[in-house]
C-alpha cells in the first residue's frame, strides 16, 4: 500500500473506467486497475466506481475554480476584472464533506453536539448580498450587531449599516475571518452554549442579532441549563419541550440558536434566522410543535426557494481573500439535514442522500426558512387571509398549506421592503432608538471574551487579582468580566485594593493586615480566596510571615505577664477558674457576686490600643510647677463574658485618677481630638480652647474592668516559644559565633 498527494492506492481490481475518470479530472497517476482510497485525518472514504465519477466530477470543479482564482491574481485593478467587482459576494459552492472537521477544534466541535461525529462541520459561506437583503426589515439604526455562528463574518458585514459600530461574533472554529468587510470584529473562539453560562454573569444583552446556525445538529442542554430561568416565559416554556428526534439532554441547534437570541435579547432586541424551512414547521409553526411557544415572538416569515447559501452559476463562484477550496472553517452554515428537505446546488454525492443517511428527491424540493423575531413582540404572525399575512409571509395563499417561494434574489429585496414598510403594523413592542438602547453591550462582550480565553486557551494573560509587582510591592487588579459580573462585592473590591502598593512584610507586622493579607492570598480556611493570586505573590506572603515570626521571637523564655505582649496573636482564651465581678449585687455566686468567666469555658478575645492621656505637674526653668498632659497608647484586651458584655483588662495603674482613657476613631491619634482645629483671634484664643473642651466631652470614654493581673491568674497564657525553639539551626549559628569571638579575646 503506497500513499501518493494524499491519496490512497489498495491493491483491488477495477475497471479501467476509474482511472480514465481520474486522470482526465488532473488526478496524479496511479498504478493501473486500482480503486482509489480517499485520505482524510480521521476516516477512510471508500469509492465505488459510480463514487469515483462523481468524485473525479467534484475534481474538474476544483480545477476549473483554481483556474478562475489564478485569473483573479493576475489582474492587477478592480474596474477590469469582473470577479472582483464584489469580491465578498462570490461564494464557495464547493461541497464539504460530512466527516471534514477543522483539526483545530475537533475535540470541542464532538463535545458540543450529541450527532457531531456524524454531521461534521459541513459549513457554507453567507453570501453577502443575502445578508443585505435579509437584514432590510430590521430598524436602520444598529449600533451593535450580534451573531452566535459568525464564521467568516460573511452574515455580519453584509448586514451592517452605516451606524454599526461593533460586530460581536462567536465561532468554534478559530480559522480567522476571511470576509474582507468584517474588520476586527470582537469574535470570540468558543462553543457558544458553554459561552452562555459568562453571558449571564455579566448579563449580557444586545439589541440586534443576525442568525444562521448549523443546521441540525443535537446540542447538549448541560451547558445551556440557564435558559430555565429566563427572564421570558415563551423562552423557558420551549427550553423544557423535547421534540422526540433529539435525545433528553440534547435539543435542535436551530431551537438553541433562537433560545439564546431570545434570552439575550434587550427590551426592544429583535433579529432574524436563517434555518431549513421543515425544521422550523416541524418545531415552531406545525400544529403540535413541540417548541411552539417560541412562534409568538415571529412577527414575519420568508421562505426562500432551495439553499441561497449555494451559488448557482460558475459565473459567481469565487473565493473569500486568501482562501483556497476547502480550506479552513470560514464557512457559514451546516448542509442540510437529513430527512428534512432536499438541497438545490449540492454535489451529486450529497444530493443523492450519500454522506447524509438520506436520499433527496425533487418530489421533496429543500426550501430555506428565514424567520423575524423580537423579545418584545408576543403576537404572533398575522392570521391567514388578512392583508397583513400577505405581507409579513409573502406568497402565502388563502390555503395556508400552500405557498410560493420566494424565487430569487430580486424577489426577496422586494418582499424584505414591503416588510419594513409595514413593520408598525406588523411588530409590537418597543424598538432600537438612538436615546433607547442597550449601551454597555461591547464591554460585557469584550468582559466575558477576556474570561473565556483566560480560561480555556493556554498562553493567555492570567489576569491576576493580586501579584508582586516588579518593586516587590502588591499589584492589585480587577479585571473587566470581574466587575461586570458582580462576582465580588464592593466591600471586597475596597478591601483588594487596601493591600496595593504596600509590601507583605509591612502588612505582617500587625496581626489585623497579616489576617487580612493571609485571607486574601490564601482564603480562611472555610473557603477558598475568590481571587486570582500570582503564585509569586503567595511564596511571598509565606516567607514574609515566617520571617516575621522568627524575628518576634523572645531570646529567651517568658513569664506569663511577659507573654501577654503576644497575646494579640489569639482568638480565643481558655479560663482556668471562676471570675467573678462583684458590680453587680444580686446575682449568681456567693455574696452576690456575678460569675462572668467560668471555669474550663473559652471566650472570644480582640485587643486594640487605647488613648491614654495623664495629667501631672512639672518644674519648669524657674522652678515652678506647671500643669502638663502625656498623651500615650496602652495595649487593651476586650473578652466577652456569659453575657457576651465584653470586659476590659488593662494594667492596673491606668486606674489612677489622673489618667483617661478614650477610644480611638479608626486613623486617629492620641491627642487629636483634645486640640482645636483652628485657634480664635478673640480674647486670646479662649474661643479655641472652648472648643477643644467641647470636642473632648464627645470622646468614647473607656473603663477597665479588671487588671491584666486578673487576666493571668484566671486565663492560661499561651506559650511563645523562643527563638531557640523557633530556628534552632540560626540559633546554634550565633552561638558558635559568638564562642568564636570569645575565643578571640585575650
């Protein structure tokens, strides 16, 4: 067996017929009275000598299509080649096969649908001059336009107007736009039902789409569970429907494409899809339909005659810049599904039903369904036989089971302008205006494009919420789908950005910042952080907080008084024995006293420092007593008791009647609030000192309940190793240090 141009030679006997067909279609030579094997990626197709005719048929196509595009190259102006009058509207024909799928997105293409494997991508491009006629009933003035299968942008160029600003697009395929008028459009490479889950958290809507989703393929509902709870009934009503043709967790790619146009869709948000006609009578429009509900939102319905995605002539057929036949995924929609109609233009392979499951015939011609829908609008079509239906359904009859398609392109420019002539009859609800629409539609867009990639393409930006910036400072940033999503709280974002600019060894000193900052980078333990952390950033943090700890750490060990100064490092304390208060006559204990701390019971512990300000006398230089005032801090200890009445333990000499003690206001420091903020020029400054009195009187006064005395002899004191215990093997270094300089001395 031998492989020659991706082509492969089996040793079977056959006619001399196969290999005339072959090389007259420019085939390479092969040996003679051998069958012919075609070579793809992931399958075999074998040819039976009537599949090598149609195949070598398929080849003369390509050949006559390479001959056109050399033709094209050679021209060096628009005005004297009559291929590029309109470059973007000459359109592929050429059929794909079943089984060609992009090898870029092969594995998220199978997981998308449950009939993926069997259908295969087999996508068209839109033609543009479609797209334009098509998109004439929708309002004129589109600032955004949203397609969920763009493709090659085909759709959205040609249904662009002046006052389009942003073409939003989603593909699987990640072969780039080959339209020449798309632009930059913000595309975003994705499977857009996984897609849909971030468009619900930034709440995303739009005002206007434009559709032509793959044709028959079985999506999983798993991804799109969210439609349940659509802010629209009709929505929710068909998401629970099951058609019968599809698996319980799979529903029609045409249903899911109108179900999220639907959910997304603003107030005055309308669109069209293009779709096979007997896929939408037998969902929408047929008696019975099982995604009926959705049929109130249609307020027009064009059927078109065959496939329009399908060129007719050679005349037009041509390639998309840079393009060559067959390649890439820039195409637009799926071929026509089995056992829904016949194609009109496609190859004999696929007309015949071969790569399909089913045969065509022209007793069941294929016609193109092109519905108008709207959010807003919940009548439905016009009934049949009024002047209205004529219009909003051109060629229905007064039979409304017959019906003349529309013919051409021409008869389909006139019956989209006789529609948007009529669209206040024909469409209820509000509309697109430029001082009514959905303004924020491209950010979110652009927020949850930033998302998916950051999460499923490798190499992308992690967007981290916090990182160590190149200065070893904290970088904090939140990211666009993080604040349009609302994913976290405003008092979260605030406490985020406390932390930038400072660095972790100055946010370790303090036991409240080091909380904070360990939080941040590492959760609580309950729950994980909610934000993306560099891992730099949290080797950081670890070795800021052990370096901190070794070098808090006593040199030797301490008393329980001593050990009190670490006792900010604690939550909770532990009771040794009864405390009691003898404030309060009539209570619980012996002579009246209350037991506020029982033995053998933990209690909640904070410690924060208190303003101290002592009042005293001093010699001045002439010897002389002066008044004076020391402002100071003192470490304070709050314990909530049995009646979660937090008492207050302080040493015992802050009780002299000399000293006040006041709560700090959070930034504020000791001896502020006592000092008038402006000295009066009246009656030498006494308006000043009035003032200062007055400011003094509103201070939040403190009472010590007990001593830290108390504190020892009825709590256990945590133990604080010392440095020995902490880094022994730094300890040992310093020691053999010092016996070396020891050593030294004489």
């Amino acid at each position: 067996m031998t492989k020659r141009d991706g082509v492969r030679v089996i040793a079977k006997r056959a006619s001399k017929r196969v290999q005339a067909l072959m090389t007259a279609a420019g085939h390479p030579p092969i040996r003679p009275h051998w069958n012919v094997m075609h070579w793809n990626k992931f399958k075999y197709i074998a040819y039976t000598e009537e599949e090598a005719q149609t195949y070598a048929a398929e080849l003369r196509k390509k050949l006559e299509r390479e001959r056109i595009m050399r033709d094209i190259a050679r021209s060096n102006t628009r005005a004297h080649n009559a291929y590029l009058a309109r470059p973007s509207k000459h359109i592929l024909p050429f059929p794909m096969q079943k089984t060609n799928i992009n090898p870029a997105c092969y594995q998220p293409f199978l997981e998308s649908a449950s009939n993926a494997g069997e259908k295969g991508q087999a996508q068209w491009f839109t033609p543009v001059e479609w797209a334009e006629v098509l998109a004439q009933p929708l309002p004129r003035y589109r600032p955004v336009m949203v397609d969920f299968h763009c493709g090659g942008g085909h759709l959205l160029h040609g249904a662009a107007r002046a006052s389009t600003n942003h073409f939003l697009g989603c593909d699987i395929d990640p072969t780039p736009p080959r339209c020449p008028g798309y632009g930059g459009g913000a595309r975003v490479i994705a499977d857009v039902c996984k897609l849909f889950p971030l468009m619900r958290a930034v709440e995303f809507s739009a005002d206007c789409f434009v559709l032509n989703p793959p044709w028959d393929l079985h999506q999983y509902r798993a991804p799109i569970a969210g439609l349940a709870e659509s802010w629209l009934p009709t929505v929710r009503t068909a998401f629970a429907a099951h058609d019968g043709r599809t698996g319980k967790d799979a529903i029609d790619s045409t249903i899911v494409a109108l179900l999220l146009a639907l959910d997304r869709s603003s107030l005055c948000g309308e669109g069209f899809l293009v779709a096979n006609e007997s896929t939408l009578q037998r969902l929408l429009f047929a008696e019975a339909a099982p995604h009926a509900a959705l049929a109130s939102h249609v307020w027009a319905h064009l059927v078109i005659r065959g496939n329009p995605m399908l060129a007719r002539r050679p005349a037009l057929h041509s390639f998309s810049e840079g393009g060559s036949l067959g390649e890439g995924g820039t195409c637009r929609a799926v071929a026509p599904p089995g056992g829904e109609g016949g194609p009109v233009g496609l190859s004999p392979l696929a007309a015949e039903g071969k790569g399909t499951g089913e045969r065509w015939t022209d007793q069941e011609p294929f016609h193109t369904g092109v519905i108008y829908f709207a959010a807003g609008h919940e009548d439905g079509l016009p009934a049949a036989g009024s002047a209205l239906a004529a219009i909003a359904q051109p060629g229905l009859s007064a039979v409304a089971s017959e019906r003349r398609p529309i013919a051409n392109l021409e008869a389909a420019r006139v019956a989209c302008k006789a529609i948007y002539d009529n669209r206040l009859e024909l469409r209820n609800g509000p509309e697109i205006k430029t001082y009514a629409r959905t303004e924020d539609s491209a950010e979110k867009w652009k927020a949850l494009t930033e998302e998916w990639n950051r999460t499923h393409l490798s190499g992308a930006d992690p967007l981290w919420n916090i990182s160590l910036g190149p200065d070893d400072t904290i970088a904090t940033n939140l990211s666009l789908f993080d604040t349009k999503s609302s994913r976290v709280t405003k008092a979260e974002a605030e406490s985020l950005f406390s932390l930038n600019g400072r660095q972790p060894m100055q946010l370790v000193m303090q036991r409240q910042q080091r909380a904070h900052l360990e939080r941040a980078a590492f959760g609580d333990g309950r729950a994980q952080t909610p934000w993306r952390v560099d891992p730099r950033l949290q080797a950081a943090v670890r070795s800021a907080v052990e370096e901190y700890h070794k070098v808090r750490s006593p040199l030797y060990p301490l008393s329980p008084i001593q050990r009190l100064g670490y006792l900010d490092e604690c939550d909770t304390i532990l009771c040794t024995k009864d405390l009691v208060s003898p404030r309060r006559p009539g209570g619980r204990g012996d002579g009246g006293e209350v037991v506020l701390f029982k033995a053998d019971h933990s209690y909640a512990l904070r410690s924060t420092t208190i303003a101290v300000n002592r009042s005293g006398t001093k010699l001045n230089l002439q010897g002389e007593a002066d008044d004076v005032e020391w402002d100071g801090q003192e470490l304070a200890f709050y314990i909530a008791d049995e009646f979660t009445t937090e008492r207050v333990f302080m040493d015992a000499r802050l009780r002299a009647e000399n000293v006040r003690l006041s709560i700090l206001r959070p930034g504020e420091k000791p001896g502020e609030s006592r000092r008038p903020a402006r000295r009066s020029f009246s009656e030498g400054g006494s308006f000043g000192a009035k003032a200062g009195r007055q400011e003094e009187r509103k201070l939040e006064t403190c009472a010590i309940d007990f001593t830290l005395q108390d504190l020892v002899d009825n709590f256990v004191i945590p133990d604080v190793p010392d440095v020995a215990r902490v880094n022994p093997g730094g300890y040992q270094d310093n020691l053999n240090l010092l016996n070396q300089i020891q050593s030294l001395c004489p």
